[in-house]
C-alpha cells in the first residue's frame, strides 16, 4: 500500500490499496456475498470462484436453502456478479469437520500417518492423497478403504524422490 498526503495540508497520510491482481472490487463483492448468505451456513457446500468467467457458484445441501439464496442475491440484497446456483449432498462444515477427523487423528485410526489432503469443494468430498512409495501405503490405504465412506475420495501418487524413513 501507498500512503498519499492528505490534500488539506494536516499532514494525515491516507492508505491507498493495491490492487495488483485487479481481483479487489470481486473480492469485496464475494465476501458481502458471504455474509448476506451466513444465516444458511448449515447448509452451505462451499462457494466456489471462477475468475476467469467471473463467476461465483453457490453451493447448498438444499433446494429450500437454494431458494432463499437466490431471493437474497437475485432480489433483496442483489449481486452484481454473475451467480450459479448449484445443489450438493454435503455442507462445507460437515466436510471441513471430518477432514480435521481424519487429518488430524490417522495414527489413531489408521495405525500409522502419512495421510494428505483437504476438502475438494468442487467435488463435494473429501480428498485424502497418499503416495504409493510411503513406507506404510499399504496400511493407508486398507484403513481408508475400510472406512467405507462416501464422502471420502482417495488419490494415490508416487512421489518423485525417497520418502525419509521413520525410526
């Protein structure tokens, strides 16, 4: 940021931002989008930016809850930005909770750690990523499989280099 002399001569410097991806205006926009919609956060699939199309997709677990969200952003606190509505199977919250589940407590319920990932919102689940060449892969994967749950994707990779060994 710039500060500018306040042209009033009182020496007071004013911030000027900076925009340097020029994405400042929509990221306002997008977060007055946030807050307008924050009432309906249980069912709320994450929301998802296009820059390129400037689009913002509004993900909800509900047609009832789609509804009150296009009456808020199509009629009573209107948007300017070009909006899709789409309906999912499970909220942002219940997928962000079960990320940090899982994430967080592998050693537990897995028998060994090794586990990456983090909620795919596009898709709607979680992405749980292990590498092939991981010391315990075989482990990862039987104990991911085993939970048998539909919220939860797994990617294997083979990573590029030697993992470092536990001792």
């Amino acid at each position: 940021m710039a500060a500018v002399d306040d042209p009033k001569g009182t020496g007071a410097q004013e911030w000027l931002p900076l925009d340097v991806t020029g994405d400042a205006r929509y990221s306002e926009e997008r977060d007055r989008v946030r807050a307008t919609l924050k009432h309906l956060q249980a069912y709320d699939g994450g929301m998802l930016w296009d820059a390129s199309t400037s689009t913002l997709t509004i993900q909800m677990t509900t047609e009832d809850a789609l509804q009150q969200a296009r009456l808020l952003l199509l009629v009573t606190s209107p948007t300017w930005l070009r909006v899709m509505f789409v309906q999912v199977q499970y909220s942002a919250l219940e997928l962000g909770e079960l990320a940090a589940r899982i994430l967080e407590h592998q050693t537990a319920w897995a028998g060994a750690s090794g586990i990456g990932g983090g909620v795919d919102y596009r898709a709607n689940r979680l992405q749980l990523l292990v590498d092939r060449n991981h010391e315990h892969a075989n482990t990862l994967i039987q104990a991911i499989n085993h939970l048998n749950d539909p919220r939860i994707t797994l990617d294997l990779y083979t990573s590029t280099g030697p993992e470092p060994r536990s001792r």
